[in-house]
C-alpha cells in the first residue's frame, strides 16, 4: 500500500496532505515561538511601567525559586498610570547636587591622600579606597540625573546601563565593607592599642582592600554581562537602575551582603564608646572627636544604607502576596527609588568621615582655608608632610 495514496478523503486528496505535512508543522512552530515572545514583552512591559512610577513594580528574569508576582491579573487591570513628571524632575536635581558635592569631597580627600608623606595609618589607608569607590560611582551620577530629567529615557545605549548599576552595587557594598575596616582598625587603635601593634601597618590594610575589592567585583561582575535596556514607546528603559530580583536568592544575598559589614561596624563603635566611658586614657578633646566620628558613620549607615535594605527586603517578601492593592503597589516601588537615590548620598557624607576621622587630612584642609589668610603659599609649606606622631597612637586616629 503506497504511504500516501492519491484517493480523496472528504474531498481532499490524501497526496495534498502529505505534501502539506512540513508546512503545518512549520506554521504550528512558529505560533508557539510567537506567544512566547509576546509573553516575554508582556513582562517586560510591566518592567518598563514601574520604572516609570507607574503601576506595576518591576520584575527581572527570574530563576527556578522566584516568589509568586506582586501583580494578580486583576491588580494589573485596575491601576491606572500615573503622571511622575514632578517626581522625575525632583530626582534629576538631587543626582546633581549629590554629583558636585561628592565630586569636589573625594577628589580633594584623594589628592590629600595620595600626596601625604611618612607612614600612613591603616585608617588613613581604607579611608582613600572609599574615596576611591565613591568617585567610581559619582562619575555616573550625570547619566542617572539626564534619565530623569528626560522622563525616563535612557540615551546612552546598553553598555553605559550595565556600568550604571555595576557600578552602584560596587559602591555600596565596597563603601559599607571599608567603613567596617575604619571601625575594625579603630576598636584595635583605642582599645586594644599596644597589642595589636604588630598587626595594624599601613601594608596589612592595602592588601585587605585589595582582596575586599576583588570580592566585590566578581560579586557583582554577572551585571555586566546580561541584557539591560529595552524599548518601549520611542523610548529605551535601562533596567539596571532601579533593578531588583524577587527571589529567596536575592533575599540571601541582601543579607550576606549587609549584615556582616553593619553589625561588625556596630559593634567595634559600640565597644570603642564602652571603653571611653569606663575612662579610657584619652583627652577629653580627643573623646568628643572620636565621638563625633562614631555618630557621624553610624549616622551614614541609617540614613544612607539601612532603609535601601529594609526597604528592598520588603519588596522581594511583598511578592508572596499577590492581592496587593495599587497604592500598595505604587508605594513599594517609589520607596524603591527613593532609598535606591539615598545610597548615593554616601559619596557627598563620606568627605565628612575624612574630616573628623583623619587627622593629617583635616589638618592639610584647615591649612588650605587658611592659606589665604597668612598671605601666601607658605603656609602650606607642611601640608602633605604628614605628621611626626605615631600612625598607631589612638590621637592619630581621631
């Protein structure tokens, strides 16, 4: 019997259908790539929405434990957009205002930094790579501030967005790792002072920031290498800049990411401040600056770095609950972006930790502003000398 015999078969010839075979099933194929397309841009529409301040809260690819979507199909229906134009323009001010003032506040600590002669303290040393982790993040800012005054276009192309949140997330966590080195390096100098001589030089702490640079940027060099802008209504979205991950892996990672450096550095203050008060041999002067020192970084730590975590751990929770109202909805994504712009505050406050935690750089900066008032260069004749005190004293480092 032939395979496909030339009889009808309801008035089709059996040969027609055979012949037709390869065509249906190139058809049936291309129809289950279509819809699976049509899903992923669906999704990515929602990505865009949330960027915007809209009505939904964005969703990057997830992996095999993502939680539940914050968004039930009927939530999605009922939200209706909302006009950020205000919100944008507020946003694209601050990012300005924070650019120029960490600009000009790390470039100065690093030049003093880099020119300063003699042993430099360990402080002194992880204090110049934060400098150097927040210029790294501050030469962004102008990108992030032009996104905002566009109305969340994005005009610099792909790679600039995987640099823009590769460089946030760099920041951030090289900043709280290196302000628990300054905490750590600290709680030896005043309370543990002539035995951990041996172990606080100048060498010791390079090699530590070396090493706890390498661990941040492989931590986060995945960044660079995945799809981060997409078009949606004439205008391209970059991901990166307010990304997040609604995953138990992105929970994990929030937590070994910020805890460990938070609670090292609460608990070398906190032990530091046990120690001036049970009457640790220092001057008065110098208590009241080591003081002023410890409020002012835990002072960062709450208001630049603690309400993007809890805020960001919220979120992923959230998604567990999918009846979540649009005010709700609205609300988790707007505190997202509001503690996302308070971590760059950082840049512009760590100059302060220079001036009252530094005490060669706060010198060389009191010599600078009176340099014109003792009429002429002389005298910053000594500015980038440095001290002849002992780099390992509790006076040199506060």
């Amino acid at each position: 019997m032939a395979l496909c015999p030339t009889s009808h078969c309801n008035g089709v010839p059996l040969f027609s259908l055979c012949r037709n075979v390869p065509h249906l099933l190139t058809q049936a194929f291309v129809a289950c790539t279509s819809g699976s397309q049509r899903r992923m841009a669906l999704r990515k529409k929602a990505e865009v929405r949330d960027l915007r301040g809209n009505n939904t809260v964005m969703t990057m690819e997830s992996s095999p434990t993502t939680l539940p979507t914050l968004l039930s199909n009927h939530t999605t229906e009922s939200c209706e957009p909302v006009d950020n134009t205000v919100e944008n323009l507020l946003f694209g001010l601050y990012y300005i205002i924070v650019f120029l003032l960490a600009l000009n506040g790390n470039s100065l600590a690093l030049w003093i930094f880099s020119r300063q002669r003699g042993v430099s303290s360990p402080a002194n040393v992880f204090l110049m790579h934060l400098a150097v982790a927040d210029l790294s993040y501050v030469i962004i800012l102008p990108l992030r501030a032009t996104y905002h005054l566009t109305g969340g276009h994005w005009p610099f192309g792909e790679v600039p967005c995987r640099v823009a949140g590769f460089l946030f997330y760099v920041n951030m966590y090289a900043s709280l790792y290196f302000l628990a080195c300054v905490a750590g390096d600290r709680y030896l100098a005043v309370v543990h002072a002539v035995s951990s001589l041996k172990l606080r030089h100048a060498r010791f702490a390079h090699i530590t920031s070396f090493a706890l640079w390498a661990l941040v940027i492989v931590a986060m060099a995945p960044l660079l290498v995945t799809q981060q802008t997409i078009e949606a209504n004439g205008s391209t979205v970059c991901l990166q800049l307010y990304r997040e991950k609604a995953s138990r892996r992105a929970l994990v990672s929030l937590i070994v990411a910020f805890t460990p450096p938070f609670l090292a550095t609460l608990s070398c203050y906190l032990l530091i401040v046990n120690s001036l008060r049970k009457g640790l041999r220092m001057e008065p002067v110098l208590k009241v600056r080591a003081l002023r020192t410890i409020c002012l970084v835990m002072l960062i730590y709450v208001v630049c770095f603690l309400p993007y975590h809890v805020s960001r751990a919220t979120f992923i929770l959230g998604y567990g609950h999918p009846d979540l109202s649009c005010q709700t909805q609205r609300g988790l994504a707007l505190a997202n972006r509001l503690t996302s712009s308070l971590t760059c505050l950082n840049g512009a406050l760590d100059p302060l930790v220079y001036l009252f935690g530094a005490e060669k750089f706060r010198g060389t900066v009191q010599r600078l502003l009176c340099r014109d008032k003792s009429g002429g260069s002389a005298a910053t004749s000594g500015d980038l000398k440095g001290t002849h005190e002992s780099s390992l004293s509790a006076k040199s480092e506060f």
